[in-house]
C-alpha cells in the first residue's frame, strides 16, 4: 500500500465497501465527479491540474512539455495529429479522472528492490474549466473518427488497427466541458445505459472521503495480476507490507497542499478482525518510511507523525505538516 503513499505526491502532474464519510471542511473543493466516468476500476486517479498549477510554482512548463509527450505518442499509435487542433492547457482542465492499471512486484528487481508501475489506461474523463468543442477538436486530431449512436445519444469512436477483428476507442463528448472516453466500447454503451436509466456511478471504496482533496487515488486490492510477491519477502518492511495487502480490500487516498500539506488514507479491511490484524503492520511500515535516511527530510518528518486509527473495518492514516510539500518533489518524471 506504501508505494502509493509518494505515488500520490509524485503523481501531481475493493469496491463496494460501504464507508462513512468524513464531513467536508470550509473551503474544500468541489468533489471529483464520476457521473460521466465509464468505468471506476482497479485503480484510479484523480487530479485537478489547473488548481495544481495554482499552488506549485514552477509546474507549468515541466508539466506541459511531459504530458505533451506522452500525448503525441498517443495520437500517433492512433493516425492522429495533435497539431491539428489546439489542446486544452493544463490551467484550463478542472479535473482528471482516469482508471489505471498498477503493479507492483515485491523484491521483484534483480538487486532485490520492489518495482512499481502505472500505466495501461483504460477509461477515463476530462472536464474543462470553461466550455471546450471537444467534437470537433477530436475530429481534425484523428481523421479516421466515426459517429455512432446508442441509447439515443451519440458518441464518437477511434478505429483501433490491431488484429483481424474491428476494435475502437470511443468517446464521449458528455456535456460542453466533459470528454469522456474507453479502450472498450461495449463499457461506453453500459456508461451510456446508465446515463438513461439516471443511475448512479459505482465508487471506489472509500471515495466519498478523499475526492474533494487536490489530487485523489483509489485502489481495489482485490483485484487480480495487480502484485507479485515471494512466498516469503525478506525485508521485514515487505513483510509487513504483504500482511497488510492480504488484511484489506481497498484504500483511498487524498492530498492537499498549499500554505499545509494534508494526506489522508482510506484503507478498507475485508472485516473488524482483519482490520485489527493491519493495524500494526501499517504503523510499522509508516514508523519504517519515516526513518528513511535517504528521503527528503521534511517528507520524513511528515510521514513519521502520521497517525493510524481504526474504526471498524476501516483503518484511516492522517497527516499534516505546514508548507507545500510538493515544491521539494519532482512532480513529473525528467528526461526526453
């Protein structure tokens, strides 16, 4: 679970467990809106990049340049061209809510390190600050888009060239601000069912607590193919960090930063016994974290007093520290 702990500050650029959520303070922000999101699944994130950019000085450019990157390559693998419309900047997009794909493989690299990866995007949505001709601006993108229907509202789809079979990539122009989209179109047209019958979305465990902070990730331990791990991890962190995994179904986690830095962690145990059984081996991975001589001092400070508290099922870890801890971070990945 601790791999998420600096994914969700570095990243700056269980379902069905039934939660009771936090009141909101003064001041929160609006929650991230899943009604439009085709699918909350495995793992999501969720980040507000205009209000992002607000409180870290110096992001834009950085920013910018590597989602830009990441995006050509994009648009290549599918005939598109992003010089033929304009982009949103990153100061225009209110929120970002993707669902993603995490692994993590325990002592899993040849020096004996655990890996971390994320990546293999599957559905997600963009919402503009101010309204945004997201139809057509995808039309000149990718040449090749198609108009469909379904449920008596129309939708757009991207040719996918791979195999004998047709496959596409669809996309919803939702309202004039959202851009909806899918890898798979069959999951557009339930997104669309659902939007006729005026039913509401399915949420990550523990997602009403954290989807009015800054930046929000949501993950189902449950699934399956998301981790490897040796029968028996040598590190006692990693042993630790197993236990753990085995005792919960999901978490949530939100931050905030601005003149403070905020971090909060949902994790949903599968029941009261387990939940019990986590307790321990989460403080002794965040008393382990904190001790690392290797991180940045503030950050180690910060996670050294955390608190972790358990109510239930539920075990909820706390911090707060003042300044913005994002400024002493790399917030997006250096390098072409």
């Amino acid at each position: 679970m601790t791999a998420f702990l600096p994914l969700v500050l570095w990243a700056a650029v269980g379902h069905g467990v039934e939660t009771s959520p936090m009141p909101r303070v003064a001041g929160a922000l609006r929650p991230f809106d899943l009604t439009y999101m085709p699918r909350a699944t495995h793992s999501v994130l969720a980040v507000r990049p205009a209000e992002l950019l607000k409180r870290t000085d110096g992001l834009d450019k950085a920013a910018t340049t590597y989602i830009r990157r990441v995006l050509a390559a994009g648009f290549a693998f599918l005939d598109g061209d992003i010089k033929a419309a304009e982009l949103p900047a990153l100061t225009d997009v209110e929120q970002i809510i993707l669902s993603v794909n995490v692994t993590i493989g325990i002592e899993a690299a040849k020096d004996g390190k655990s890996t971390f990866g994320l990546g293999g995007i599957s559905s997600g949505l963009i919402r503009t600050a101010k309204p945004f001709d997201w139809a057509a601006r995808i039309k000149k993108w990718f040449p090749k888009t198609e108009e469909a229907e379904y449920e008596g509202r129309s939708y757009l789809r991207i040719p996918i060239g791979i195999g004998d079979q047709p496959a596409f990539i669809a996309l919803l122009a939702a309202d004039d601000r959202t851009l909806a989209f899918d890898t798979d179109e069959d999951e557009m047209k339930n997104l669309l069912t659902r939007l006729k019958k005026k039913a509401p979305p399915a949420a990550p465990a523990g997602w009403d607590e954290v989807a009015g902070d800054l930046i929000a990730v949501c993950h189902d331990l449950t699934a399956e193919g998301w981790l490897t791990t040796p029968a028996e991890p040598k590190r006692e962190f990693d042993r630790a960090l197993v236990a753990a995994i085995h005792d919960l179904k999901g978490f949530a986690a939100g931050v905030t930063v601005g003149g403070a830095t905020t971090i909060r962690i949902i994790a949903t145990a599968r029941n009261e016994a387990a939940a019990r059984h986590a307790l321990p081996a989460l403080r002794s991975i965040i008393a382990e974290m904190g001790s690392d001589k290797e991180s940045d001092p503030a950050f180690a400070k910060f996670i050294a007093e955390m608190t972790v508290k358990q109510n239930g099922r539920i075990l909820r870890v706390t911090g707060a520290a003042p300044g913005n801890l994002l400024q002493r971070t790399s917030p997006v990945p250096d390098g072409e």
